[in-house]
C-alpha cells in the first residue's frame, strides 16, 4: 500500500489513537473552513458593486469584510489575504474586517501580498497605503485623523481637514496585535511593530519598536547601546 504523504502523519496518528469521534470533529472543521472561505471569495465583490473599489487578482478572503467607500476610494493588490474570522485567526477574537472613507478625497491602498486580520482602516480625508508584503496582526487601527477637536468648545464640531495627515506603510512591515496608528506616521520597510503600540511618531526602516508611544527599541540586525 502507497504511504500517505509526510505532513498527514501527526494527523492520522493522533485520529488514530483518539478516534472516531475526534476524525469527525476535524473533518467538520475542515469542511467549514473551506466553506466559508469559498462563500466569503464569492461575497467580497458582490459586497463591492455599489463601493468604490478596485480588487486585485487572486485575494484570499475568510469572513465578512466591510468596505465602505462611496466617497473616496478603495484599492486592494493581488494575493492580498484578508482574515476576518476569529474561526481562522487562532488565538484572539477578532472582529471584521473594516475598510472605510469619508470624504471623496479619502484612499486607502493595499499593495500586493499583504496579509491582515481583523484591521479597522479608516481615511478621512487623506491617503492610508499599506506597503506590499506587509503582515497586520488582529485588532489594529489605523486613522488619518483625530476627528474630533481637543477643545472642550469645539469638541463636537467636525473641523477641517487641516489637521487630517496621510499615513505611509513601507514594504514588508510586521505589526502584533492590537496597534493603534494615527495620523501623520510613516513606517520604513521591514520594521516590526510591536504587539500593543501606538504609533504617534514616524519609525525609521528595519528596526523594531514598541511602547506607548511606540519608539525604536532594537535595530533589526544589532542591540541598540544600553541608555546607561
């Protein structure tokens, strides 16, 4: 008889010795898994009919996404992958993916092969582009604007887009879970965010950095010197 395959054998060993019952719950898992991601392939671009969105080739889609770009624009790369189900993001409870602008001069830009789960996009005014081969870990938000004023007397007025600034993405970024990117910052390549960062302030290329507010920590390659 053919052996089966290398990467099948944990699988079959461990249905093996746990059963019937346990080859049944994976095969249902499987099942669903391909099911919602082939509903969820099918249900982007009729999503997208009535949005202003241009899609690339090949996106890999898992979950509802919102996009809602009546005014302003939308653009997702190729090979894009857009997870926006806590059934294949192992380990936090995300929610849906969010992709949305407010006014008609409003872009947000995916290049191509990024991947991300369960991000909040929001352009208000200005251009958000998410460098190509970027990875965005669950929870995080990104916002080119305050939206509202930090005076108590105009705090709920919708100011200007004065204070709105674009947010730029460099190529092969990697962010943890749950950052928070506002207005103005630009991130080089390569850089890593790391898990739970809020990003005020620019971060140069190939370096890490974390914090609140998120600053270098490490360059990627060598120790950064003792303060010390």
């Amino acid at each position: 008889m053919t052996a089966q395959p290398h990467v099948t054998r944990p699988l079959l060993e461990r249905i093996r010795h746990r059963g019937i019952a346990y080859a049944t719950r994976v095969a249902i898992d499987r099942i669903h898994e391909s099911l919602l991601g082939f509903f969820s392939r099918l249900w982007l671009p009729v999503s997208c009919i009535f949005q202003n969105v241009e899609l690339g080739k090949n996106i890999d889609v898992f979950g509802r996404v919102i996009i809602r770009s009546r005014a302003g624009k939308v653009i997702i790369g190729d090979r894009v992958q857009l997870v926006s189900s806590s059934w294949r993001c192992s380990g936090s409870a995300i929610l849906p993916i969010k992709l949305r602008t407010f006014n008609p001069s409003a872009t947000i830009i995916i290049e191509d092969d990024c991947t991300m789960s369960g991000v909040s996009i929001t352009a208000r005014t200005k251009t958000i582009r998410i460098g190509s081969r970027t990875q965005i870990g669950p929870d995080c938000l990104f916002m080119d604007s305050d939206f509202h004023n930090v005076s108590p007397e105009l705090r709920n007025e919708f100011h200007g887009d004065d204070r709105d600034f674009d947010i730029t993405i460099g190529q092969n970024v990697w962010f943890g879970a749950r950052c928070i990117v506002l207005k103005g910052v630009t991130i080089g390549d390569n850089s890593v965010i790391a898990a739970g960062s809020i990003v005020v302030k620019s971060i140069p290329a190939n370096c890490v950095a974390a914090g609140n507010p998120a600053r270098v920590v490490k360059q990627i390659g060598k120790e950064l010197p003792s303060a010390g």
